[in-house]
C-alpha cells in the first residue's frame, strides 16, 4: 500500500462527490489534507479526520487567481506546502454553440481549466524546493473526444491534457510528476442531473440510468470515487514515478470505441 505520511495533499472540490472520494484515499494511505469548496464543510471535514491525518479547510473560489493564490499560501503556512495538488473543480453546462451564454464559457473555463493552470504554477515552486511532487489533473474523457452540447467543458479539459503534457515535459528531470485521469461516467451530482432530466420526460429512473451509460460507456457500470482515489495513490507511489505527462483513461471502455 503507497504511504503518504507526512505528505500533504490539496483537493479543489473536494467536499463531494470525485474529489471526497479523491480526498479520503489520500487520507487513508497517511497523507494530511486540505479541502477546498463552499458551504459548510464541518461534516466532510469530520470524516476525513477519522483516518487520523491533519485535515484543514479553505473555501476558495478557484474561478478567482487571487483566492487560489490565498489557499496556497494557507497551505504553506499551515501545513508546510503541498506536495500533491489534485485539480479536481469543475462545474458543466450543456448548449448548442450558438446558444452557450458567454458568462458561462467564461465561468467554466476559469473553473475547469484556468484553476489548473494557477494552482500548479503557485504550487511547483514548493515542491521543486522539497524535491518532490505530484500534480493530478481530473481532466476527462471530453478531454480526448466531444460531445455535443458541451463546448466549453470540451474546450476546457482538452486544455487540461495539453497542459498536463507541457508541465510533464517541464518536471521531467525532476522528482515532481504531473499527469491527468480521465474518468467516463462517475454518478456525481453533475450526472445524476442529466439522468435526472431524462427520467423527467417519463422514462424509469433505472432505464435512464442504463440509457446514458449504454450511449457512451461499454461497461454499463459507473467509474467509482474510490477507483479514481486508488488511480491517484498509484500516480503518487515510487511505481508511478515515470508515469510522466499522461493522460490515464478510467472509463469503462468509452474511448475503445
């Protein structure tokens, strides 16, 4: 099993759904952890805290450079740096082109893509500093084939892989490595609600379900939290140390197609 004592690793999004999940893998194997998202965070911090490591809290809004320069300046002095950054934000919106609202091209390009880029940038310096490091992006499936409806979050996690891939090729001579997960499907609440809106228009919950995973997803079962969290443990173990500028398809057989 990889052991990350004495580690700290930072999570955006990390109070639900692929980035918990994310988080409390990281915890288990002995790492210390920074959360990152809004609300109320006391109850997500309360079960990351039971596997025994330091955990703290910072409520930035990753859209903002400067909020995202705060959270790693709190990691610093709160924790001493951070030695694994997962890039796990994202927020979706689904359009025709013609009819995408500005605002939220903008909104999820900051999240989804912009974020990445500032949270890595303030983050290498440390970590060269200490002589090691992990970077994981969440990038996509969408960040290797489109879908309609999805420009922005397209645009955006393509961008994430070809920054990956430059940040990869930047650390290679070091002991920091940078490398992205695509999941398929994972039942996060940004899923549900599309099998939601399907339900909606009369169809069974259970064959909506089935319907969205069988147009994209050969397996017919959901990428898991957990799978992705055992996925970011191997990135950040001395197995994984060449893994190095990658982009790791978790997906059910999506892109074998």
């Amino acid at each position: 099993m990889t052991t990350l004592n004495g580690k700290t690793a930072l999570v955006t999004g990390s109070t639900s759904g692929i980035g918990l999940g994310i988080a409390l893998s990281l915890a288990k194997a002995g790492a210390n952890l920074i959360l990152n998202g809004f609300g109320d965070a006391s109850a997500v911090i309360a079960q990351v805290q039971a596997f025994g490591g330091k955990v703290g809290h910072h409520p930035a809004d990753v859209s903002d450079p400067a909020q995202i320069a705060d959270m790693i300046a709190y990691a610093e002095r709160e924790f001493g740096g951070v030695d694994i950054l997962v890039n796990n934000a994202g927020i979706q919106h689904v359009a025709a082109v013609e009819d995408f609202p500005a605002e939220r091209w903008d909104s999820i390009i900051a999240i989804n893509l912009s974020s990445v880029f500032h949270s890595t940038r303030l983050s290498l310096p440390g970590m060269k500093a200490k002589g090691w490091g992990r970077i994981v992006n969440i990038a996509s499936v969408h960040g290797q084939v489109g879908s309609v409806g999805k420009a922005a979050y397209v645009a955006a996690k393509h961008g994430v892989i070809g920054l990956t891939k430059v940040v990869g090729l930047e650390t290679a001579t070091s002991n920091v490595t940078c490398n992205a997960i695509c999941p398929g499907w994972v039942l996060t609440p940004l899923v549900q609600k599309q099998i939601d809106d399907r339900a909606a228009n009369g169809i069974d919950p259970q064959q909506a379900q089935h319907d969205l995973l069988a147009e994209k997803q050969p397996s017919l079962e959901f990428v898991t939290p957990p799978q992705l969290g055992e996925l970011v443990l191997f990135l950040c173990s001395e197995a994984g140390s060449q893994v190095r500028g990658a982009a790791w398809n978790i997906d059910g057989g999506w892109l074998a197609q």
